[in-house]
C-alpha cells in the first residue's frame, strides 16, 4: 500500500515555477492577484531571493486588527517561514516535514526556486492509498458559529483570536460557512471594506458527510468540489469540521502504521 507513496516523487505535485512578488508590493494588489488566480499563498521575493510566504492567515490577522489595507504593503503584514525541499524529495518526505514544522514547502533546485507544494497537493497524492480507515480521530468537534447578520470584521475577529480558518454560518441554507478565502473575495469585491453582513459573503450550503465516512472518502469530497473543508453530521446535526490538512494527518497515521519505522 505504501510503496506508491515512498516512491512518487515531490515534483509530480508541486505547483512549478511559483509566481513571486516583492515586499512593497501593496497589500490590495496582491489581495487582487490571489482572488483572481485563487491562489492561497504567494511568495514574497527579494529579487530572486525567497524571503517567505504571504498566506490569507496574515491578511486574516490584519483585519481583525482594525488596519488600514488600504495603506499597507505585504511587508507591512508580514509572510510565513518556508522549509526547503530539493529536487530528489518524495512526497512522504514533504508530508514529514510540513507535519513537524507546520510550515509552508518550496521546492529548490540548488539555490533557484522550482515549485511550491501546497497542503492540497500532498492530499491529492495520498489519495493513491485505498484505506478503510475513518476520520473519527482527527474531527474537529469545537466549531465556531455566527449570525449571517454578524459583520465580515466580527467573523475575521473570531477566527483570528481562535486561530481557525474558518466560521459556520447560521440560518444561511440551514449552515453556510466562511472562511479565509471568502474574506479574500471579500475584501477583493468591497474596496476592503469589512462592515459587510458575513452572510452575503458565505459559501453555502456547507458541504457535509456522516461522521462514519472513511479518509479516502472524504479526501475525495474535498477533491470533487475543490474545497479544504467538510462539515460533519450525526442524526443529521452538525458535530464538526474536518480540512484537508486533517486528512493529510490521517493519511500519513495510516502509513506510520503500517511502517513503523518510518
């Protein structure tokens, strides 16, 4: 089952040659740039020089703090640490390492920045392992919840200070979510203007599976609608959320497993 996983190399899935931009880049434009590519992160160069990462967490932090995007420059909110990976890596070394260092990935070619691998894209690749394991364990049962009347600046400061990366919306097709992305395109469409009732900006209805569903399922759920998140029910009543980087968790328990030495 494993061996697929040992032998498949990082370069199938990474994302090639990520475009870069430079820290006094304006925050609103690379805002535009994301939306309009749907990208979650972007790097932040200096020249040729990666310095980090640019991913929704810090415009999300920006918001809740009241600031003006307007006036800010990406190096006024600041970008994420990336952890190198060469040419020769597997996939199961990048998960390894994204797991033990919760940070982004960039792949190098000696020095020279080659690809960018995305949680995303090492869940499409552990998709290969056929597993009837379930997701029981890595459910997130503490899940937050607005009011579709509550502003866009009130759902962004409740996911900042719970450090979550996403909300459920009541009364929106009886559960609609909102998440990093959505306050992306938010904030693309509204002049950065956060006063906006969360629930006009809310993707619904929530997208969701029994709590008996296996991991390759629900990786599949993800996959088909181009999502990170799945709502999860019992008896019909929303119990918890499980991402994309959960899943990739499950998957990688599945094989420490079955190989305990690696």
């Amino acid at each position: 089952m494993t061996i697929k996983i040992h032998n498949l190399p990082i370069t199938n899935y990474m994302t090639a040659y990520p475009i870069s931009a430079e820290p006094q880049v304006p925050i609103k434009k690379a805002i535009e740039f994301m939306v309009e590519r749907d990208f979650g992160n972007l790097v932040v160069s200096e020249g040729t020089i990666p310095q980090g990462i640019l991913t929704e967490r810090e415009i999300l932090k920006a918001v809740s703090e009241s600031r003006n995007l307007n006036e800010l420059t990406i190096a006024d909110v600041g970008w994420q640490p990336f952890i190198k990976l060469e040419l020769g890596d597997t996939v199961l070394d990048a998960a390894h390492l994204m797991k033990q260092n919760k940070s982004r990935l960039l792949v190098f070619d000696d020095d020279k920045l080659v690809g960018i691998i995305t949680v995303s894209d090492l869940l499409r690749a552990f998709r290969k392992i056929k597993t009837e394991s379930s997701i029981d364990r890595v459910i997130s049962t503490n899940v937050e919840k607005c009011n579709k009347t509550d502003t866009i600046f009130d759902a962004a400061k409740i996911m900042h200070d719970k450090r979550i990366g996403s909300v459920i919306i009541r009364d929106v097709r009886e559960y609609g979510i909102f998440s990093e992305r959505d306050l992306l395109t938010c904030l693309y469409s509204n002049g950065h203007e956060t006063d906006y009732e969360v629930g006009k900006y809310t993707s619904s209805p929530l997208i969701v599976s029994d709590n008996e569903i296996k991991i390759h399922e629900a990786a599949g759920i993800l996959a088909a609608n181009n999502i990170k998140r799945l709502g999860i029910t019992q008896d019909g009543e929303l119990v918890g959320i499980v991402t994309a980087r959960d899943l990739l968790d499950a998957y990688q328990n599945v094989v420490q497993a079955t190989n305990p030495e690696e």
